[in-house]
C-alpha cells in the first residue's frame, strides 16, 4: 500500500505523515498493490462473518493491527423501506442507517482507522475542525486510545448533542468565532507547524479508508450485488468519494461487479459542488458564507470537492441541491413512514432523491440506497422545533379522554 496524490499522481510512502501532496497540494489517497491485496483476502471469512469496519481489513492501510482503536464500528442495518419507496416514487429503496454507530454517526468509521493510524504514527495529540459530528466521535476514539484530543468549533453552531458528546468525551474544545472553513483553516496550519499534533480531519488521507466499508457493507448486506445508485449528503465531500472508493476496490478484487451512481446532495445555502456538477466544470467556486438547517453540511469550501466531483463523473452520477423545507418534509417522511430518526443532513438524501425522481433523472425502476449519516438525537432543538407541540392537561382522566377524541 501507498499514499497517491490524485493530481500529479506522486507516489509517497504510507508512514509519510503528509495531510496533501508535498509536491503540488494535492489530495492524497491510499492505493494498494492489487497482488497483494488479493492474496490477504479471505473470501471465505468474508461470506460469513457479519458486517463491521474490521472485517474489511484487507482493504485498510494499517501495518500493526495491535494497536487497533475499536469500539465496534460499522454493521449498521440497510433498511429496506417499501413505504418511503412508494412516497418518492422508486421500485425499491434502502437506507443505510449511520446513525446506529457507537457515537451516532459515519464519522466513527473514519476515526477507529484514523485514530490507529494516528498510535502507529506516535502522535501524543489529535485534533481537528468540525460541524459537530467528526469532534464527537474523534473525542471518543481519543479517549479509548489514550490520546489528547483538542477540537475547533464554530461558535453558537453545532448542534446540541454533538456539542455534548464532544464535551463530555474529554476534548479540549475551542469555539471558533467564525464559520467551519474558517476553523479549518487555522488547524490545518496548527498540525503543519507542531509536528506532535495529528490532523484527523476528511482531509486526512486514511480516514476515508474506514469510510470505504459504508459501500463495502450495502454490497455485502445486498447479498454481494450492488444497487443501481447511491444518494449521499456532500458537506466537505470525502464520504462520498469513499464509498465510490468502496464499490471501486470492491469491483477490482472480483467481489462484485460495477459502480453505484453517486448521487450528491447538498443544501441550497451550500451547494459549490452541485453548482461545478450541473455546469460541467472540473474545478467549484467556494460559497462564502454558507447558510442550512443542516449544520453537517454547512461547508462552503469543501477540501474534498475535487474528489466528490471525480466520483461523481466516474460513476455517472448527478447532483442535486434541495431547500430546508424539502429536507424537514422528508426527514418527516423517514421517521413517520419508516421509524428512521436522522438528523437534517441525512434527510436531505431523500428530499434530493424524491426530486430527481419527479424530474425524472432518477429512473421508477431503479435500486437506490439512501445513506442516513446520522442520528436524530444529534440535533434534538431541530427535532422539537419543527415538530407539533405537545398539548398540555391537567392530570385528569376526563380532560387527557377529552383531548383524544
Ligand atoms: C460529516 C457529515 C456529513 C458530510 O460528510 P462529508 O464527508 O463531509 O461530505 C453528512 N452528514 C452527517 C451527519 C455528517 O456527520
Ligand atoms: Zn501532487
């Protein structure tokens, strides 16, 4: 295995601790040597073992498996979700349920192979940006694994539950007065210059690789075949590029055959990559100030965009933007016609799949797989906020009976 840098195609090795190309700032990514890769793989084992990160291990870039930081990622359910199908109008619609990870959401398949990666690499201290979402879980894998963890924050922004897992977990938080780019940019500089502090944002090459086993896990749990398209949230757009990555490795080993469409969704007040998708051009232009209810993907300048426009085009996929009023229709929808609680950003799946269907860029007879990146509870205030509220009685049979009728 070896890191590549996805624009000049230099080639680094894979305990190089580099967050970017050294030669031209390019994204890096982890490429296996395709031999070797096959003889690891157990097909076997991987028939019949039940669905989780580690079972996938052949595929990740991890050379001391002693020092693996777990707290049993992965193995999510794939609902499959025939009232919600009929509602958006497709022959047969999934969701795969993020929000049942040990923190809540996706994130925390990135950061057990992050945060390994991370002792492998001797790092004392991790750290990163975040909406709320990458800090919670990289709060907890630090604590499992012993580290220091320290997270930038965009102050008054991130949504309750986050905010509380984040604290509660241990890390030394800072709230930014500023946005989520604007926190992005002073940690990266903050790891370039203190070599003792280790990056784990998307940005970071090896946190994808975990990610890779959302793709790898629908493929397995479909009974080794893969579905037609998959519809992801986009906010800083390395998710996106690592389920590709999953069903891309997964095809090249002979495991299954083809790629999803990659389907990427953003919001209206943050839609730079579905602005670059629908004009064809190779390059987006970051939005300043980004504005959604879905605070997971209120990211204006996506450092993974080039990646999320590479997966997208691979794959034949589209994207789409929807509007805060479709996405609380459609989180609606999934918890009222399916029992699926997930949080704004994860809803924005289904209100982008609904439209494209009635637009008819996403075919009736088509398999779709929605990805729900996180839990309800994440943003409870949201939840509340755009729900009836209770009606209040006094405690009387006849009054609480009269309210009933
Ligand atoms: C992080 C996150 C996203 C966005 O994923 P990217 O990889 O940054 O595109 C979407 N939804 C939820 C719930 C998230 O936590
Ligand atoms: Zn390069």
């Amino acid at each position: 295995m070896r890191l590549e840098c996805i624009e000049c195609g230099s080639k680094f090795k894979l305990h190089e601790r580099f967050y970017t190309c050294p030669k031209c700032g390019g994204l890096l990514e982890v490429e296996f040597e395709l031999s070797e890769l096959k003889r690891k793989l157990d097909r076997k084992r991987l028939k019949v073992e039940a669905p989780s990160v580690w079972k996938y291990r052949a595929f990740m870039p991890i050379l001391d498996e002693s020092k693996i930081v777990s707290l049993s990622e992965g193995g999510t359910p794939l609902y499959r979700c025939n009232r919600l199908a009929k509602e958006v109008g497709v022959r047969e619609l999934y969701v795969k349920f993020e929000g049942a990870n040990p923190t809540g959401s996706f994130k925390d398949r990135g950061m057990t192979v992050g945060v390994t990666k991370a002792l492998e690499l001797g790092a004392k201290t991790v750290a990163c940006a975040s909406t709320g979402n990458t800090s919670a879980s990289l709060a907890a894998y630090a604590a499992k694994a012993g580290l220091r963890c320290v997270v930038l924050l965009p102050k008054g922004k991130v949504a309750r539950g986050k905010l509380a897992q984040t604290l509660i977990y241990g890390a030394q938080t800072i709230a930014v007065k500023g946005n989520f780019d604007e926190a992005l940019t002073i940690v990266r500089r903050i790891c370039e210059e203190r070599k003792d502090i280790y990056l784990l944002n998307s940005l970071n090459p090896f946190r994808p690789q975990g990610q890779k086993t959302i793709g790898f896990e629908i493929a397995d749990q479909l009974g080794w075949e893969v579905p037609d398209r998959v519809v992801v949230p986009m906010g800083n757009c390395a998710n996106i590029w690592a389920i590709y990555k999953g069903f891309f490795e997964f095809d090249l080993v002979g495991l299954t055959k083809g790629i999803p469409m990659m389907t990427g969704i953003q919001s209206e007040g943050s839609m730079p990559i579905v602005d670059a998708i629908k004009r064809g051009l190779d390059k987006f232009v970051p939005v300043k100030k980004p504005e959604t209810i879905a605070t997971a993907i209120r990211i204006g300048n996506p450092v993974n965009g080039p990646k999320a426009i590479r997966a997208i085009r691979a794959s034949k996929g589209t994207a789409e933007s929807v509007s805060d009023a479709e996405i609380i229709k459609a989180q609606k929808l999934m918890t009222r016609l399916e029992g699926i609680g997930a949080e704004p950003a994860s809803a924005s799946t289904v209100a982008g799949l609904k439209k494209l269907v009635r637009r008819g860029t996403i075919k009736r007879d088509e398999r779709v797989v929605c990805v729900a990146t996180g839990h309800i509870l994440k943003d409870p205030e949201e939840a509340i906020r755009v729900s009836e509220r209770p009606r209040e009685a006094p405690a009387r049979y006849k009054e609480i009976i009269k309210l009933l009728r």
